[in-house]
C-alpha cells in the first residue's frame, strides 16, 4: 500500500508542536507501506525552514520516505487553473494518486485540508488524513488504543489543520 503524503501530516508527526513522533511513520515503513511525498511537498516544507526539514531529510536519507518528482509543470497548472484553493503539494499528491488509481495500485492519499480532500472526493480518490493513519497505527498493534487517543489530543490542543 502507498501513501502520498501532503505536507500536513509529515509536519504533524514530526513537530515539536503537534505529534512530535516520526518513529511511528517509520513504523509504517517496516511494516511494507510505502511512503511517498511529491517534489512540491518537499518544497513546501523544506522552504518553511524548522527542524522538521532535517528530520524529513534523514527519513529520505534512510529510504523511510521516498520523494516523487514524477508531475510535469503542465499538469500541476492544469490542476491549478481548476482547483486554485489548492496548494501545489496538494496537487501533486492528487496527482500521484489519480496514477495510481489508474494502475489499480493500493494507494491513499494523505491529506488534511477541507478543499484538498473535497477535490480527492471528486475524483473519487483513495482518501484518508492524518487521524486515519493514526488509527491504521492502532489497527496494526504498533500503539495501544491509549496512545491513540494521546495523540488524537495532541492534535486537537495543537495547530492542525483539518
């Protein structure tokens, strides 16, 4: 299974401020889900500049998170002109999705934002946000129901958007 992963939800796991726990998207990795971010996503928060740029960057490093740089320019404004709330991450991971949906592969996109999933629902897109991988989390035994609904906590007095 693949999860195209939009900024929200890496930042999530990997602030101080919200989840502040990358190991658990690790865990997914060792469990054989593959973890994809686009090119654009990487941007977004490379370009945002905190410490969870050095984090992301030693996931990629250790072949936890792969980065896709598959969109061509022409798509991602093709998309933007039809979608112009959406950022540039958001479409891409949409994007990825659509490919992957065309190439009956198991797959979910990963995102947070109203307008991004309202989209994925429109194109009936495999859709789940960062709750979602959360409770994958618990169903998959790596945390107890107890830290489960630590963290939905931890996001609920955090910043996440949703």
């Amino acid at each position: 299974m693949k999860f195209i992963i939009d900024a929200s939800c890496i930042i999530a796991f990997y602030s101080k401020n919200e989840l502040n726990n990358p190991n658990l998207l690790n865990k997914l990795s060792e469990k054989g889900y593959e973890l994809i971010i686009p090119q654009k996503v990487y941007d977004e928060i490379k370009k945002g500049n905190k410490p969870t740029i050095k984090m992301l960057e030693q996931a990629i490093k250790n072949g936890i998170i792969q980065v896709d740089q598959d969109s061509s320019t022409e798509e991602i404004i093709k998309y933007k002109n039809r979608y112009p709330r959406l950022d540039d991450g958001e479409i891409q991971v949409l994007l990825l999705g659509y490919v992957c949906k065309n190439n009956n592969e198991k797959y979910r996109c990963v995102i947070d934002e109203g307008p991004g999933r309202k989209v994925a629902n429109e194109l009936s897109l495999c859709l789940t946000g960062t709750k979602g991988i959360i409770v994958l989390l618990e169903q998959l035994k790596i945390i107890t129901p107890t830290t489960q609904e630590t963290l939905f906590k931890s996001l609920r007095e955090s910043n996440f958007r949703t």
